[in-house]
C-alpha cells in the first residue's frame, strides 16, 4: 500500500514539472530574475466533437456506398493571447505512423490544418480516401501555442511584469475512425467472390504483386488556368520504399506547369497542375520499381469553356448598363474593366453596373476574364461614344390629307435629350410635337437610350401641292439628315 502512494505522489510531481517546464520562455531569463505567473494564465482548446466519423457500406458485389462522412472538427480557444500557432499530429494507431500538419501550410491529401481567428478558433479538416475502403482509426492531437498578454501596464512594477518570450500552450485530442459495415451493418468481412487488386507472381527474388498505376479518372476537367490535382493508385509497391526514384510525368503541351509528390500519409502519388487556357494536353506518369518493372498511365486535361458575355460593343455616356460576368463559381475569379492598364472597376460576384461619364467620351474600355490574376480570355473592347445624331425614320398621313407625322429617332435620355423638328423649306407651318407619344425604340432594350418622338406637320397653302423639307436636331446642335416629302 506505501508503494502505491509513493508511485501516485511521483506522478503528481511529474505532472507538475512538466506544467512548469511548458510555462518556460522561449529565452533565459537573466540570473537573479524572478517569475510570478497568475494561475489563470493557460490557453485552453475546446473541440466541437471527440470523434469524427467515416461510415462506409460495401455490399457483396464490392459496391461502395458512403452513409455518413463527418469532416470538419472546429476547435475553439479562450484566454487574452496573440501570436497564436497551431500543429496537428495526425497518428495511425494501427501502424503508429505520425503525419505533422502546420496550420497556414499546404494541405495533405487527407488532412488541413486552418486557423480562422475571426471565429478565435481552427479548423481540421479531414478527407479520407473513399477507393481505399479500409477500416481506420486515427488520433489527433492539436497543439497551440499562444503569446500571454503584459500584465499591469506601463505603470506597473517588474515584479507584476511577464518575461519578455513568455509563451503558454494548450492541447486537445479527437479521434478519426473509418468504419466499413456490411448492408446489414457488421463489420465487413471479405468473401471468397471478391478478387483482390494485388495479385502475387512467383519470381527469383521471392513474391511480389504485379506493378500497376491508375488515375482517379481518364479525364479530369478545370475552369481555364485553375489549379488540379490528381491522385493515382499504385498497386504492387509501397511509394515510399519500392520505387527506384519519384516518378516520371510527361505532359503534351510545354506551357503545363506539372508537378509530382508523394501523399506520406496516404502512401500515393499525387500530380498537380494548371490547367491550359483552351483545350487540352495529356500527362503520362510512370514509375519503375526497384526491380525494373514499369508502370504507367495516362489522363486528360481539358479546360472548360466559359459561358459566352453579352456587353455592348458601343457604349454612351450617362447611361447605366448591367453586365453579367458569368464568372464560374471558383477561388480567386475576377471581372474587370480596364481604361488602358488602369482599372476602372472589377467584381468577383455578381453583376456589374458601370455609367460611362462624359469624361469618358472618345475612350476604348477592355473587358477581360481572370483567373488566379491571369486572363483567361482575349480581352473585349467597348467604345465610348458622344450620342448620335437623330434620325428622320419615317413620315406617315395623318388626318384627311393636310397633316402629316414624321417620326423621328433619338439618343439619351427621354427627357433632356428629345429633339426639335424644323421644316427647311416648303408648304408646311412649323412641326407640333405629339406630346405623349414617345417610346423606347425596341422594347427589348434593357439600357433604354434609344427613343422615338413624334411630330405633327400641317399644310401651310390649301392651294399649294403639301411638300416639305425637314431636319431634326439634339439639344446638343446635332442634325439629321435632310428629309424629303
């Protein structure tokens, strides 16, 4: 029984040494320097679930269906910190392999580690490997480290002041499990039907499978200059131990930006790329294992063509149009008018809007697409122009003979921008306007800067032949052309 109690009291030592020893700065302090640390002072890790979960169902034929896929865990912090840095250690309990995850680095295949301290929170994110349909269980522990905050303030004495490189830390664990269940939901056990990928060959060096690679798909389709990724089965060597070298990529075209590396975590290998901005190119990936035998496949890149744009290729000042962009719902996608190399306005969503000023008049404004900052298209030009003139479009009887109405075309607005009419010459008194008559010259013009006024012209002479001359002029002296009746 005294044995007992003396282990149990070595444990509480231990566990206070190492709560010490994590409350140490990053620095030694200088010698005679003392340290008084509040014991609230720690950084606490709250995980939204303790256990995320995979749950696949095979069926005898070796259909794969997915019944429940939990793949975000939110873990939450609390205290008054800065500087904060976290990691996740990603252990296989089965094999004890252990996969190290930065928050801010570049994601593995299977795991992402991303701080959001907005929400004073990060984010694991877990993708597992649906073709791979093996139960697994891994344990994640997250570990934050955090600056405290200066106590007592400029007034107070050193003795109440944090060391400077003071650091406090905190840590949580989860756990990921993929379960494989049968339709009836007991764990899967394979049945003699099934055939297994790896298939064992007798050679001199001993039983080996047969080497093969295969892409995820044939085909693998991308928005136009966007990044992708494709991963490959391997089947008959480990990746990370029985290859002769990395693996070999050939892509048809040279302006592909390909690149290979090995998932350590997954034990596959993963291609990356840009897309080409029209059409397509090939990437062949081969690998030889050490003992000389080849593997290899191949798969497509094809761009997507984007949705065609209307914009008018003229454009006038003072006058709103509504461009829709159809920008494709990606990362880092932007619309943009350009004024030479300066811009003019952009949007990443949405429609936009944009009124030309009169400044603008005489200019050629660009149109242009982007993705991840690279144009994506040849660039669309659209002049800006003064209104034009008005135009005579048609003279009709009007009444029994000794009226006519002209019908005259104009651009702007409906209001300030209406014309005159002027009788030149002939037996004719000076036009009427028809008050209430005007409307939009083409009814499925959305931008509304094309109009239609009418006007009344009488003859002047009974006993004189009804024939004119006429000409329509803008508020801004603009003239038709001479018409003739």
């Amino acid at each position: 029984m005294a044995q007992s109690r003396k282990r149990r009291v070595e444990l509480y030592f231990v566990l206070y040494l190492v709560a010490l020893v994590l409350l140490l700065p990053d620095k030694p302090l200088p010698l005679g320097t003392s340290v008084s640390v509040p014991s609230d002072l720690r950084l606490d890790l709250q995980p939204e679930r303790v256990r995320l979960e995979c749950q696949l169902i095979k069926d005898t034929a070796g259909g794969l269906r997915l019944r429940k896929l939990d793949s975000e865990n939110v873990i939450r912090y609390s205290g008054d910190v800065s500087d904060l840095q976290f990691r996740a250690r990603v252990e296989d309990v089965a094999s004890g392999q252990v996969l190290t995850i930065e928050a801010g680095s570049s994601p593995s295949a299977l795991f992402e580690l991303v701080a959001q301290p907005e929400r004073q929170a990060v984010v694991f994110r877990w993708k597992p490997d649906l073709r791979d349909p093996v139960a697994r269980t891994f344990r994640v522990t997250v570990l934050g480290s955090a600056m405290p905050p200066s106590l007592g303030g400029p007034n107070a004495n050193d003795a109440n002041a944090l060391p400077s490189g003071l650091r406090i830390n905190g840590s949580t664990q989860f756990v990921l499990a993929t379960v494989v269940t049968d339709e009836t939901g007991a764990p899967f056990q394979p049945g003699r039907t099934i055939t297994d990928t790896l298939r064992i060959i007798q050679q001199d060096g001993g039983a080996l499978g047969s080497f093969w690679m295969e892409a995820a798909r044939d085909v693998l389709t991308s928005a136009p200059l966007q990044q992708w990724r494709m991963r490959l089965s391997i089947g008959g060597a480990d990746p990370l131990r029985d290859l002769q070298g990395l693996p070999q990529v050939r892509a048809t075209s040279s302006d592909a930006l390909v690149e290979r590396y090995l998932d350590t975590a997954a034990r596959t290998i993963v291609i990356k790329g840009r897309a080409p901005r029209t059409g397509s190119y090939s990437v062949t990936v081969s690998a030889r294992r050490k003992d000389g035998q080849l593997a290899e496949t191949t798969f497509m890149v094809q761009a997507i063509a984007l949705q065609g744009v209307q914009i008018a290729e003229v454009m006038y000042p003072g006058i709103e149009y509504i461009i829709d962009p159809r920008l494709p719902e990606l990362a880092n996608t932007e619309a943009v008018l350009l004024d030479g190399s300066r811009e003019v306005m952009s949007v990443r969503s949405g429609k936009m809007r944009f009124t030309p000023k009169l400044s603008d008049t005489g200019r050629t404004l660009t149109f242009v697409r982007m993705i991840d900052d690279e144009r994506v298209e040849s660039a669309t030009s659209i002049s800006i122009r003064s209104f034009p003139a008005p135009e005579i479009r048609d003279v009709k009887d009007f009444g029994s003979g000794d009226r006519k109405k002209v019908i005259v075309k104009f651009y702007g607005d409906r209001n300030k921008d209406r014309p005159s009419l002027e009788v030149i010459d002939g037996n004719a008194r000076s036009p009427r306007k028809l008050y209430g008559n005007i409307h939009p010259a083409n009814s499925d013009d959305a931008n509304g800067y094309a109009w239609i006024e009418e006007f009344e012209v009488s003859r002047k002479d009974g006993s004189k032949p009804f024939t004119f001359v006429v000409q329509a002029m803008s508020p801004t002296g603009k003239k038709s052309a001479l018409w003739k009746e």
